[in-house]
C-alpha cells in the first residue's frame, strides 16, 4: 500500500476569469465576487479582503451551474506565485 502525505500534495491551481473581449486597458475585466454583498462585476485582478478574484476549478464550475452560463467571453488564466 502507498503511503500518501497531505503535506505534500499540490496546491490547488486558482484562476482569474478575464473578459476575452473588453480592454485590459483599465483594468476592469476580471471577475471579481464581493463577499458582503456577493455581488459579481468586472474590475481589476486586485484580490482583497472585500473581494475575490481568484477561483479554483470547482468554484468555476459552481459558478457556471449556479448562474446557467458557460463563460465562454472569459479565458482563465493561472495566477502564478511571484517570488522576490
């Protein structure tokens, strides 16, 4: 039997859903869910702590079923770690 370590498993890969067709140019076209209000707009990739912009493959796939849509207009893109 192989023996599995939790602490070694990989991270979950999150996502930024951008809009495949508005301008990056000032930055609002990212999905963004406000947690006090769970209300979803465009705006920039800037994860906080009133707002979440990054989304693993399950919340997606929640998304999707829980508003009937199949965000085709948006690309995801992995966030990537930035090391100093």
């Amino acid at each position: 039997m192989t023996e599995f370590h939790i602490d070694k498993r990989e991270p979950e890969k999150k996502y930024y859903l951008k809009h495949k067709f508005l301008s990056d140019y000032c930055g609002g076209c990212f999905l963004n869910q406000y947690f006090e209000t769970d209300d979803w707009i465009l705006d920039n990739k800037a994860h906080s702590s009133s707002c979440k912009t990054q989304f693993t493959q399950a919340e997606i796939d929640r998304i999707k079923e829980n508003y009937n849509t199949t965000l085709d207009d948006f690309e995801l893109i992995e966030v990537k770690e930035w090391k100093n």
